[in-house]
C-alpha cells in the first residue's frame, strides 16, 4: 500500500530548505536592489549629472577624448581607456566613462569639465544581477533563486491562508452539523 503524502509537511520543508538555498543570493539583490532605487537621491552611488550650457553638442568624439585624457584619475589615454559614452543634449553634457569607473562630465559646447567622480552604480548593478561574480552567475545562481523565491512566495502564502480556510470549512461544518441536529431534535 502506497504512504500517503503529508503535503503540509512536503511544503514546510520546501519553504525551510528554499529560503536556506537562497538567503545568500536574494540578500545581495536585495541591498543591491535598494541602493539602485535611492541612486539618483545619493551621489556616492551614481554622481548627480550637471547642466552644461547648450542643448546641441558642438564638439567631435576627439575633442572629447582630448578634453577626458586631461583628467588624471580617469586614466585616458586611448578609445581603449573608455568603457561608454553618454550624450545628453537635454543637459547639455556628454558623460564620459572610464573603464576604471571615474566618469567625466563635459559641457557639450565648451568642452569644460563639469564634473569628475567615481561611479559605483555599475558595480552595484553587476552585483544585482549577478555578474559581478562570473559571467555564467547570472543564469545558473540567481535565476533559480529567482524561481526558488517565487516558490517560497507559493508556498508563503499556501501557509498563510491554509489556517483560514480550514477555519471556514470547519464552521461551515459545524453550521451544518448544528441544523441536522436542530432538524432532528425539532422532528421527536
């Protein structure tokens, strides 16, 4: 004869062992995570972006390498010493950005340097997804802690709820048990 599976117990253990499996993994993206949402709000996360002076920008990619190579910690010698490029004619900046994570700010028109900072919210954002640690992490560590999360979330809100239901059943049972016997004790 077949045991009969105790599934309350099958889930309980499902939701102990799936939070022990992804505690470390959800608390990096967790922290990760909030100091994303506050980054524009904190310039050691992300540096605030400046306001240059035009709307259209006036100088050419070698300008603005000549004008990046001159900040010393930002270590520009080449293209190769740049990691990504951001225009913003709104602003009026073009954000240059180290590969040593030192980004440069310059005027679109007159070629200034608004502003020169390190930027953390690139790292942060590897550590988030997971790529910080190695290339593969992402799919083969935090997906499935990914989908072991929403598990526990299930499982979380099965034993939640499970207490009242089996409440509701049983005062519905009881209701009905209490009018079979009013019915029968009206009838002698």
């Amino acid at each position: 004869m077949m045991k009969k599976v105790n599934w309350k117990r099958v889930n309980r253990k499902t939701h102990y062992w799936g939070a022990a499996i992804i505690a470390l993994p959800i608390l990096v993206v967790l922290i990760s995570g909030l100091l994303l949402q506050v980054k524009k709000e904190f310039t050691w996360v992300q540096p605030a972006s400046m306001k240059g002076e035009g709307k259209v920008p006036q100088l050419s990619f070698q300008q603005i390498l000549d004008i990046a190579s001159t900040v010393p910690e930002a270590e520009i010698q080449s293209w190769k010493n740049v990691s990504r490029m951001d225009v913003r004619p709104s602003k009026g900046i073009v954000k240059v950005k180290a590969k040593n994570k030192v980004e440069i700010q310059i005027d679109n028109i007159s070629g200034k340097i608004l502003q020169v900072e390190y930027r953390r919210s690139d790292l942060i954002e590897s550590l988030h997804d997971g790529s910080f640690f190695h290339e593969h992490a992402k799919l083969w560590l935090f997906l499935p802690a990914a989908v072991i999360l929403l598990m526990l979330w299930i499982t979380g809100i099965y034993m939640f709820l499970m207490p009242y239901i089996l409440r509701r059943k049983n005062r519905k049972k009881l209701e009905v048990r209490d009018v079979s016997l009013n019915l029968s004790s009206s009838m002698n």
